[in-house]
C-alpha cells in the first residue's frame, strides 16, 4: 500500500483507540498516543490532551495525513486542520473591535433614551441592531 501525504482530507472516523501516554523532555509535557481509524485506513494522532476531541467516532473530521516508512513499513499520522485565522493576530483584533462594538452601540442606545428617541424597553434589541450593523459594515470594507 503505498500512499502519498495529504492535506485536508475529510472522512469519517470510525473508531479511536488510547494506545499509551508519554512525556517529552523536549517541551516537559505529557502526550497521549491515539489510533484513528477511517475509510480503511489506521494513523497515529498524537495530542496534547489525554480527552483529545479532534477525532470523534461517528463525526466526520478534516486533517492532513502524512506517511512515514519505519523499518520498510508504512505508517500513516495525523493532524487536524484548524482554522489557519481562527487564532490570528488578525482575527483577534477583528473580535477585539467588535467588543468595542458592543460598547459604542449601547452608549448610542444610551444618547437615543436620554434624547428621549428610544424607550428603556427598546435599548436590548437596538443595541442588537446597530451592533450587527457595524459588523456588517467591516464585512463591507473587507469585501471591496
């Protein structure tokens, strides 16, 4: 079976077995060694996490496979893909300005009442709104 490496593969795990933990001087943390089983196939997953929740049996999963040949046999590992700006620079500064959202469109629900322009009743569902009309705007921007 001689298989390639490959990046984003969607399939659906079929059985995931704890084999063993183990400490690494290099980082002085403990691993847990994992086999996945999909389409067929069985990798190694190793995770930081002793409950690793990247690869639930039953649910479908998207990871990259890489083989490596030990002693003339191939062995298959993998890794899930994650969101690659899901923990960005950029993604942390989009949510940090959309917290300041949050403030600036209660503040404006907050000028609206005292102006007597918008009830008590209706600064929830305002602050909502002008708060989804915001995001949207930097959508907008992004787009163009």
């Amino acid at each position: 079976m001689i298989m390639e490496s490959q990046k984003n593969v969607t399939a659906l795990i079929t059985k995931v077995i704890f084999k063993s933990k183990f400490h690494s001087e290099k980082f002085n943390k403990d691993f847990f060694k994992y086999e996945v089983q999909f389409d067929g196939k069985h990798a190694e997953f190793i995770s930081s996490k002793e409950n690793q929740n990247s690869f639930i049996e039953g649910n479908e999963a998207t990871f990259d496979i890489d083989v490596k040949t030990y002693n003339g046999q191939e062995q298959l590992s993998i890794k899930p893909v994650k969101k690659a700006w899901g923990n960005s620079n950029y993604a942390k500064a989009v949510k940090k300005e959309q917290s300041r959202y949050a403030g600036f469109a209660v503040s404006y629900c907050k000028d609206l009442i005292v102006a007597n322009k918008l009830t008590i009743e209706q600064w929830k569902p305002a602050s909502k709104d002008i708060f989804n009309f915001m995001v949207e705007l930097d959508k907008s921007i992004e787009n163009d």
